[in-house]
C-alpha cells in the first residue's frame, strides 16, 4: 500500500483505522524503508565494531612504528653522521633507516590485504542484496 505525505502520521492513522475495523486480528502495517535497516542492524554493530577496532589497531602500531623508527635513529646517530660527513644525502640516509622496516612490513601488508579481501568477500556472501562487483 502506498501512503501519501506525511507517510509516519499516515502509517499511524492506518494501523489505528485497521485495529478499529479487526479487532479479534492483529493487523500491522510497516514501513518497507525501516525493514532492511531493522534486519542489519547486527551486522552494522558488528561493522562498527570492526572500525572501531581496525582503528584502534592502527594507532598503535602507528605509535610502535613511531617509536622503533626513534630507536633506530639514536641507535645509528654515529653511523648517519659519519655517513653526512662522507658526503651522503639525505635520501640515501632515509633509505637506510627504511631497509629494514619495508623488508618486514611490505610482506605483513600483502598478507593482511590479502586476508580482509577474502573474509571481505565472505562477509559480503551472507547478504540477501548485492551491489555488483567492480
């Protein structure tokens, strides 16, 4: 059944009209708009849930980064300075303060990617809708 504007106070007036006329039966219309979102709503707690923690992960392995990268500076500072005093630029410094942190996060990377791409594509599996893949 389609409403008119205003559809809630609509919606209302017809289930109260539907209670009057059967009142042995129990009649109820419902919005369609609030129906999916009524039927996802734990897998939106759960999406949340998901950020809320991807984020939190983040952080911190962004503040562990963070403070082996430190590490690494005080720990070589001799080295970096005999290097500048040698005649090394900038970028072949930085390039050896970040040999070591690519060798073991490009590989943790690609593995994660590879991961949330197939639970991903799972978690999509368990939908009644879908959108169309690229």
């Amino acid at each position: 059944m389609r409403l008119k504007e205003p559809f809630s106070e609509n919606l209302v007036a017809l289930n109260r009209k539907m209670q009057e006329l059967f009142p042995a039966d129990v009649v109820e219309f419902t919005s369609l708009e609030k129906r999916p979102a009524e039927q996802y709503t734990d897998i939106r707690r759960f999406r949340n849930a998901v950020l809320l923690a991807s984020i939190s992960i983040f952080l911190i392995a962004l503040m562990g980064l963070l403070g082996y990268v430190n590490d690494e500076v005080c720990r070589r500072s001799k080295e970096v300075a005999i290097r500048k005093v040698n005649g090394a630029e900038a970028a072949d410094i930085i390039r050896l303060l970040t040999q070591e942190i690519t060798r073991i996060a490009l590989p943790a990377v690609l593995i994660g990617c590879a991961c949330a791409y197939v639970f991903g594509h799972r978690w999509q599996d368990s939908f009644a809708e879908r959108a169309q893949r690229v």
